[in-house]
DNA sequence: GATGTCTGCCC
DNA sequence: ATTCTGC
DNA sequence: GCAGAATGGGCAGACATC
C-alpha cells in the first residue's frame, strides 16, 4: 500500500481531495468524506473507492488500519498503521486548529510519526483564527463601501469554502469562481454547513464579494473588472513581500496548515520515538525536534511512501554524517551537509571525504562544479519551462511555490516533489556529458527540452542540486579557498600550493587530478591556457593612490584606462587565443587578430582590445557591435568597418612564466617584442610615487585624451590573478551628476523580492514642461534606505503599470551620477545614462528644482 | 517580414 | 560596470 | 579584503507574435 503517492498505484491511501495528493490509483482507501469529493472532482468511479469511517478498523496484512480526521479540509485523514511490533501515523497535510468545514484532527499516540512540516520554521506563527476572520471580514466591508470589489483568492477545495463561511456570517453576498462552485457543492453534498454558493457570471454585479482559485488571476471576469481589490488567503502571508509576490492588494494568513507552535503541540500529543517530516522546513523542524530530545529526521526526496509491501516497513534512514557516494545522489547529500554545516573545518573534512571517493574520471567535474566553472548557466526562464514541462503544472502553480520558496532550486524541489518521475542514478560523467550537450546546445528551446528530459530521470534533491548547479547559485556557504584547502587535505598536500597551481590554471578540477596523482609540479602557466586577469581596485582620488604606493623608492607606475573589452591573447605554435575577462573565448569575434598573431613568437599578453581606425579609437559602443557575433557578415567582414587593436600592458610569458617576476621584468619582455600593428603597447608613465602634483597632472593629460582614467602599478609587483591582491588601482574622473525625480518604482528579486527596489527617475523637459524618464537606478542606495523609500512610494502610488511596476507621486530627488550620457531609445528623454548610480537622496529639494532635459542634453 | 521580449555578455 | 553587505 | 548579491545600458541572437 502507498501513502499519498503522485503515481497511479494498485493500491494507495489518499489522505485528502487536494490534486497533489492524489493520482488516478486501481484502488483508493480514504475517508467517505474523501472518496465523495474524489468522485465529484477527479470522476474517480466510486466502484474504486473503499471508505474508512472515522475510528472504523480495518486489517490488511496483519496489520490494523484505523483512520482519524486531520482537519486540513473536509474529508482529510491521518491514517494510523499498527503491526505487531509497532505503530505508525502518516498525518497527510493537517491542521490543529477548529474551522467551518474540516473536521477536528486528532491525534493517536503512535511509535512512528510521519508528518508534514510545511510551515516547519519559528517564524511561522499564525494570529488567533477569529482574529483573521475579523480582518478578512472588514476588508470586504470597506472595501465594498468604497464601491469597490473585494476578490479573495483562495484554493478552490478548503478555503474556498471557509472564506466562504466567514463572509456569510459576516452578512457578505459572495459569488464563486466555477471550481469554487463545485468544490462547494461537492462539500454541501456530505453535509457540510455552507450557504448555498452563487456562481460568478461573466460580470461582476455590484454590492458583492468575489472567490475565486488563485490561478484565476488572470480570468477575464476578474481582470476586466477594473473596480477591484484583491486579496489572498494563504499562510505564506507571514513571509515578507508576499504582497508583491502574489500581485495582490492584502494577504491574510488563513491556513489550512498547522503553524510551528501547531506541529510542536501535535508532535506532543502523538508522543512518538521516531518523527520522519514531508514537505516544506522538513530539514529545520526535524532539527529542532532532535534537539528536544526527540530522534526526527527528514524524509529525503522519496515522499512517496511504500508500506506493508513486506512484514516490516521500510523507510529510509538518513544520517547526517553518512558517506556520501560518489554520484549524483552522493553530491546532492554533500551538498545539503555543507548547506548546514557551519563550521569552516567540518565542511573541509566533508568536502575532502567526498573528493577522496572519487575515480580519477569524476574528481576533475566534482571538483570544477563545485568550484563554480566548467557549466554553462541556464537563466530561470529556461529552467522554469523545463520544471513546467516535467511536471505538467499550469505557471500559476510555479509562481506560488516560487513565491513562497524566493529560490529557484528550492522551487524545483518542493515542484519536482510532486511531479511523476522516472528517477535513475546519475554518474558524474552522465551529468558531466548533460552539461556539454547544455552547453552545445543550440537555442533556449533545445536546451529547455534537454534538461526537462534530465530532470524527469532525477529525485527531486537531485533536481534541486542541478538547478544549483546550473544557476550559479550553490550557496553551500564554501568559496574558492574553502575549496582549495579540501582539495589539499584530500591529498596530502599544503594548501598554499594547491593555491598557487590554482592561480596558475584557473581551473581547480585540474588541480585536484594532479594533486591525487602527485603531479602538481608540472601544472605550469602555458600561452593556450586561460587563467584568471588581474584586477584593479577603485580609488577615490589621487591622495589614496600615493598613500596606497607608500614609497619614496619604489617607481609607481601608470597607464592609460582605455574603454575597451579586456582580453588575453595566448600564442601558441598551434595558433593563436583570444579570451575575455571571464574566460570566455573570443577567438570568433576577432579573427583577423589571431591571424595576425601568427607573427609572434608563443606568448601570453594581457590587454585591452579596441577599436581603431584611420588614426583614430573609437568608442567602446562601436567595439561592441564586434561581440556575440556567431558569423562574420556583410561589413564587418575581417572588422573592415570596425578595425580593432590589441593593446598590450602585460607579458605572463615569454619563453617562460613570468607572472612572478616583477612587472618591471614582464615589461621589458613585453618591449623586447616590438608589436606591430594591430599590436602595441600600452604607454607607461613611470612616475616617481611621491609627487601628487605630477600624478594629477597625468590623470588630467590620460582624461583629456579620452581615457576612462588611469591604472596605478606597483613595478616590483608580481601578477596576481583574479581579484586577490591590490597590486593595482584604478583611478576614474569624477562623474558628472544630474538631480532627477523617481516617478515609478519597481520590485526587486531575489532577497529585494519584498521591497520596491529600483527606480525609474525622469528630468523636467522645459519645452513641454513634462518629465521626461531618463534611466533607472537602484545602486548607491543601503538596505534601509530601500526600505524606507518602498514604504514612501508604497503610500505615494499612482498606479500599477504591470505586475511589478508601480507609477509613484514624483516626490523623491535623486542624484544620480554617471560615466557618460548618451542618446538613445530606450528612454522618452531620448538620453540615457551609462554606469547610473544613486549618490544622495536629495530630501532637500523639491519637485521644481530638478535638472532639466535641456541641461541633460548639453551633457553628451 | 517586422516587431517585441528575453538572454548572455561586454562595459 | 557599480554598490552594499556579511564574513 | 573579499566574495556574493543585486542592479544599470547596449549589443547580437533566438524566439514568439502578429
């Protein structure tokens, strides 16, 4: 017999009407209550069905069979399992609390508990019910004194019905959305109390209050009817931002779920000496039972429960500190370990076991995901279309979970975990050929249908583990060091050099393959292999240049800042590469770069590529129609229209690795290569590190010559790939600012999911005397100053533009400062801004004392 | 075919 | 690119 | 000091829609 499974079986008990517990199984156990609303919602034939009375015993395989009410909704049961040894309550979703339409739950004393945890986290504490309901109540009265509609969207099963319920006694005419409707009905049939429902007709008449399913938000009833304010019921109210994610006016926290204090008192009363949780914080809420004292664990992606298959029932046992294998399943546990292990040394020894498992195949993939290299990302759009795909589910039943979960990966777990799967165990390998064909794949459909297909073969946590995977976001709270040091522990070695290898490749998984076979030494810098650039830190003005130098003896030394693509150019005997600053190969963009680069002799040069013609640079705007480009066409063949250079100002080697010699040393071989066009070496101040006066000089001299500033170096520095170190500043001018006004707000993803977090501001046009939006800016601001603006435009809205736009009062001065201002479309200014930031919130002035269009224009 | 929207990658 | 934040 | 998150404009490409 199965609980709850998503997969028709023979022989399954479905604790409720709710469609993700229920499949279409041979034959279902449940309660009357449940087999009625199975008949009328799903046409389940009733010839199916064998109904359980509360308290009523059935056995099946020596085993006795009892059910109790939950008080999720109408009809749902725990069911309570006693075989000869011991006892077992799987609770399905329930709730401790009374309402109109569910039964009272209760709760058998069992040895077992298995148990749902949605709402598993402290936080989640739900206000005393009649409190709710006076809430709910009063925000239908006014806002139907307002004239206005109040729509309330609940889930057509359960709390349709109890918004129902609590407008009727509150004196409130209700029409219902269809499901509704016969959801309602269906509930009326067993004897229920509830008024008789009115269906929801093409239009809305006046006077009455509005129920409707949550994926109705877009019903053409609803949405045309402009007088409206909405309202959602759900316990995810108590998560921050649930107003903005559910698009709606007012969230009210009606549950049919137990809240924390709900779960602890039920676990109390069952008094079990094993608890397993399902759904939701099943990780947290298991946590914090262990420590009360009581063994609870989290049932790990198999929430589809088998029992009385054989005389004692099997479930799986998790262990925090199990060993992981060395598969994907293996990686997802890692994973979860290092998710919730604090300590900075239990995650090395995790990491380190974990790296020791595996076979010399696998090591170099782990090692370089883990890392954060060697996967092409897929953006959420894709992935949320793979999710739909495998799970079939409308996008309105995304957007819930997304909402409530504010993770993707979190997302694709608790979706998948409800979703007919096909799981398979995965090699590192078989994920490791995934990512290429990801990665090879030609256009976001084929690589949507790819992973679709990859996810249906996986476990939910396995699912949950790609979709971090492939979005960058690991967030096991490990970085690159942390990396590096378990690689070293693993085999054997000092961190320092498993450090210094990495620099030099860029590649970690490399590393660790040669750290395992002893071979680290003859991991060496080579022109064809990419590693990491140097970086330059930003510098405030020229006094923080020369007190960052701090040397009398030291020559400090400067270089142009061109506005161009950062690049490598590695010359083998093989041919030549391009790559960007992330790596990525540029080697089709510029063709006519490598060909010439055929002339030098094998090096790796670090510079900047610009365009260039007829004695000329130009903009980095005209540079940029050379990229991304897949074929050479038309007038940009071989760059005829937009010829590039490279400027070279670094040499990493030349007959050999130079990256820890001094940069007096990398430059003298950079000079003995005498480029040739369309190479050249970038000019060189050297400056003596104590004159400021000089030093502003040459600031003002590389600014007036078009540069985007100057780069400060050290000349004994050695190279210091990626952003470790400070060996070099960079210097910018000041940037030119304009005071503009905020006329619409916008919210922000991710952590700012729950504020209005970025700023569409506008200058006045003196001509027609409107305001004219000239780009959009959320940089420059601290958390709180978000947040106290979001709670100012949230009083001073005007109105919803789209889902995530508001139009606010034009009260708030901003000023924003720039690197350059430029004509374009993008804006009805016709101007728009690059590198907008926000330098001040000008609280000191007013609406009219904003810069005008005509002030912006004479910027460009 | 023109237009609009999304994504990835440069700054 | 920039900025802020937490470690 | 550093990594990570969350955000700007503009371009080319890939699709969706009309």
């Amino acid at each position: 017999m199965w609980l709850d499974p998503h997969r028709p079986r023979p022989f399954a008990f479905v604790s409720h009407g709710h469609a993700d517990h229920f499949a279409r199984h041979q034959r279902v156990l449940c309660s009357p209550g449940t087999g009625h609303i199975l008949v009328k919602r799903y046409g389940v034939k009733a010839s199916k069905i064998e109904a359980l009375d509360w308290g009523e015993q059935r056995i099946i395989n020596d085993h006795h069979i009892t059910l109790h009410p939950a008080g999720h909704i109408t009809g749902s049961a725990m069911i309570r399992i006693e075989g000869p040894d011991q006892s077992i309550l799987y609770t399905g979703d329930f709730k401790t609390r009374s309402s109109h339409t569910a039964e009272i739950a209760e709760f058998p004393k069992s040895d077992i508990l298995i148990m749902e945890t949605t709402f598993g986290r402290p936080q989640f504490v739900f206000p005393p019910t009649d409190e709710i309901e006076k809430q709910i109540s009063r925000f239908a009265c006014e806002t139907l004194e307002d004239g206005e509609t109040p729509v309330f969207f609940a889930y057509s099963l359960g709390k349709a019905q109890e918004a129902l319920a609590i407008l009727h006694n509150a004196g409130i005419e209700t029409v219902v959305h269809k499901t509704v409707f016969e959801m309602t009905q269906a509930c009326r049939e067993i004897k229920v109390d509830l008024p008789n429902p009115v269906l929801l007709e093409k239009n809305i008449p006046p006077g009455v209050a509005v129920i409707a399913p949550p994926n109705a938000v877009r019903a053409r009833a609803i949405r045309s009817h402009k007088k409206r304010r909405t309202a959602m019921l759900s316990g995810w109210a108590l998560t921050p931002g649930s107003q903005y994610r559910y698009q709606v006016d007012q969230v009210f926290p009606l549950s049919d779920h137990a809240d924390y204090p709900g779960l602890l008192e039920s676990v109390e009363k069952v008094s079990p000496s094993l608890v397993y949780t399902l759904h939701g914080s099943t990780r947290e809420f298991a946590r914090d039972l262990r420590a009360k004292g009581i063994e609870a664990w989290s049932i790990y992606g198999d929430d589809q429960l088998e029992l009385l298959e054989s005389a004692s029932p099997e479930i799986p046992l998790k262990s925090e500190l199990s060993r992981p294998t060395s598969d994907l399943r293996g990686l997802s546990e890692l994973l979860e370990s290092l998710t919730t292990t604090a300590s900075r040394l239990k995650k090395i020894e995790l990491l380190s076991i974990f790296l020791q498992d595996c076979n010399d195949e696998e090591l170099p993939f782990v090692t370089r995901w883990l890392s954060g290299s060697g996967i092409t990302h897929l953006g959420h759009v894709m992935i949320r279309q793979a999710l739909l795909e495998v799970t079939g589910f409308p996008l309105a039943k995304y957007k819930t979970v997304s909402a409530s979960q504010n993770d993707t990966a979190r997302t694709a777990r608790l979706l998948l975990e409800e979703a007919p799967l096909n799981p398979l165990a995965h090699s590192f390998k078989e994920v490791a050929t995934h990512f290429d064909q990801l990665r090879t794949a030609d256009g976001s459909i084929a690589k949507t249908q790819l992973f679709s297909c990859f996810l249906q073969q996986c476990h939910p946590a396995e699912g949950e583990t790609m979709v971090r995977l492939l979005t960058g976001g690991l967030r096991a709270g490990a970085k690159e060091g942390l990396y590096e040091e378990a690689v070293a522990k693993a085999f054997n070695l000092s961190p320092s050099d498993i450090r210094y290898a990495a620099m030099l490749t860029g590649d970690l998984g490399e590393v660790a393959i040669a750290a395992k076979n002893k071979t680290l030494d003859q991991i060496q810098l080579r022109p064809g292999k990419p590693i990491k650039p140097m970086l330059a830190s930003p510098s405030e003005n020229t006094e923080d240049i020369i007190k960052w130098h701090d040397s009398k003896d030291i020559p400090l030394w400067l270089e142009p800042k061109y506005d161009g693509i950062r690049s490598q150019l590695h010359v083998t005997p093989n041919g030549a590469h391009l790559f960007s600053r992330d790596l990525r190969s540029l080697d089709n963009e510029f063709p006519e770069i490598l060909e010439a680069a055929r002339a030098l002799p094998s090096c790796l040069l670090d510079g900047e590529l610009i365009a260039y013609a007829e004695g000329k640079r130009l903009t980095f705007f005209d540079l940029q129609k050379r990229l991304g480009r897949k074929k050479i066409q038309g007038d940009l063949f071989l760059g005829a229209a937009i010829p590039v250079r490279f400027i070279a100002f670094d040499c990493l080697y030349a007959q050999k690795s130079l990256i820890d010699s001094p940069l007096e040393e990398r430059r003298k071989a950079l000079e003995s290569l005498e480029l040739l066009d369309p190479f050249t070496t970038i000019p060189l101040i050297r400056s003596n590190g104590t004159d400021i006066k000089a030093l502003e000089r040459e600031f003002k001299k590389a600014m007036s010559d078009d540069n985007e500033g100057l780069i400060a170096k050290n000349c004994l520095s050695s190279y210091q790939p990626g952003r470790r170190g400070q060996s070099w500043k960079k210097l910018k001018g000041v940037m030119p600012t304009l005071d503009c006004v905020v006329i619409a707000a916008q919210q922000g993803h991710g952590k700012r999911a729950g504020v209005l977090s970025d700023y569409t501001f506008a200058v006045r046009d003196k001509e027609s005397g409107e305001l004219r939006t000239l780009g959009k800016a959320y940089s420059g601001l601290t958390d709180n100053e978000i947040e106290d603006l979001t709670d100012h435009f949230q009083k001073t809205t005007i109105e919803k533009i789209s889902r995530r736009v508001v139009k606010v009062e034009p009260t708030i001065v901003l000023e924003i400062a720039f690197d350059k201002i430029r004509p374009s479309k993008r804006h009805d200014s016709g101007l728009a801004l690059r590198f907008p930031r926000i330098k001040a919130i000008r609280s000191d002035k007013s609406l009219d004392e904003i810069d005008t269009l005509q002030t912006a224009k004479k910027l460009v």
